[in-house]
C-alpha cells in the first residue's frame, strides 16, 4: 500500500507509543440503578450523565469512568457474573497520536471495525484474538466542554455519535485542518437514526 509522506510520518510516531492512560469501563445491565447507586457507595462517584438507557459515572477529571448500558433479557454466567462487561477504553493524549496508532496497526494487518465521533471523544474500536471490545479514543473536550456538551441535550439527541472515515481524517489533519474543526461532531444525515451508526460487529 502506498503511503503519503504524512501518514508515514504518524505511523512512525506511533511505533514506540502507548496509551495515555484507562479511560473507562462499560457494564451491559438491566438493573442500571442498582449498578449505579452501588458504584456510586463504592467509589464516591457522581452521576455525569443519564438518561433512560445510558448511565454515565465519574470520580475525578474524566468525563465518565464507569459506564452502564442498558439490556434487556441478559441471561447469568454459570458460576459468573451476572452479566459482562461491553468494553474497555485507552486514551491518547492528541488527535495525531490516535491516527498514528490506526496506521501502525494497520501495517500489522489489524483493522478497527468501527470508526466514531462520539462527540465527546473520537473513537476507533477493535476486537482482541477473543473477540473483546476494544475503543482507542482521544478526547474531543476539556471538561468544562464536556459538561456544556452533555447539558446541551446533544447527547440526549444523539447518544451513540456520528462514523467518520479515518483516511479522509488523516489526509485533513495531514493537510492543517484544526483538531477542533476536524473532531467537531456532524449532525446525523436526513433520515438516519443514531443507533443506524453502530455496525452489527458491535452487537454480535
């Protein structure tokens, strides 16, 4: 595959780069506000954000640490947990960072299955040998933002966020384009409903 001297440029950056830091962990249940209240008691947590089918928590700068979604009709383990855990997340510290990694991994013939601009954070999902969710994201807002954002009702609108082609990302930012007009989330397209965003990768 042939490469543009700017993308070998974040490939190459990535090479020796890790995550920043856990991001956060997200819980299937259809028992959110036992979960909630119970890891609310157990980590001094607060509610950052919920509605009827989503809860977010968070215990320190982060936007959410511990998330629940809701589903119905979820059988228990045997000699397990009630239910499972839907994924785990890493930040990146920037925008070039996160890109550089899609392109290191994409060498190594290890493609993402869903590419999203949550609003929140931009986010590239991949699944582990096992078949484990895996979400690298970056940041999109400073918490101040964050909060605006989620207060705004745009979450409420959209929860699930906007898919994004990350070539055409990384030719724009390759290009200049500003990291804050680049991750500004789009409105859905006519006709389209957010939970159309997700692929069937993600629910099977």
């Amino acid at each position: 595959m042939n490469i543009t001297e700017a993308e070998k440029s974040l490939r190459d950056s990535a090479n020796s780069l890790s995550p920043w830091k856990l991001a956060h962990v997200i819980f299937l249940t259809d028992r959110i506000p036992v979960m909630r209240d119970w890891y609310i008691r157990v980590l001094n947590a607060e509610v950052a954000f919920e509605n009827a089918n989503l809860c977010f928590l968070r215990y320190d700068d982060e936007h959410h640490r511990i998330g629940f979604i809701g589903a119905t009709g979820m059988q228990p383990l045997p000699n397990g947990p009630s239910y499972v855990m839907d994924h785990y997340a890493f930040t990146y510290r920037g925008l070039g960072e996160l890109l550089g990694t899609y392109l290191r991994l994409r060498d190594l013939g290890i493609e993402p299955y869903w590419t999203i601009n949550h609003g929140p954070t931009t986010s590239i999902y991949y699944k582990d040998p096992d078949g484990h969710r895996i979400e690298l994201q970056v940041d999109n807002f400073d918490e101040s933002e964050c909060e605006q954002f989620f207060a705004s009702g745009n979450y409420d609108e959209n929860p699930i966020g906007v898919n994004f082609d990350p070539d055409e990302w990384i030719r724009r930012y390759s290009e200049g384009e500003p990291v804050k007009e680049l991750t500004k989330r789009p409105t859905l397209p006519p006709d389209v409903n957010a939970f159309d965003m997700v692929p069937q990768a993600h629910i099977s």
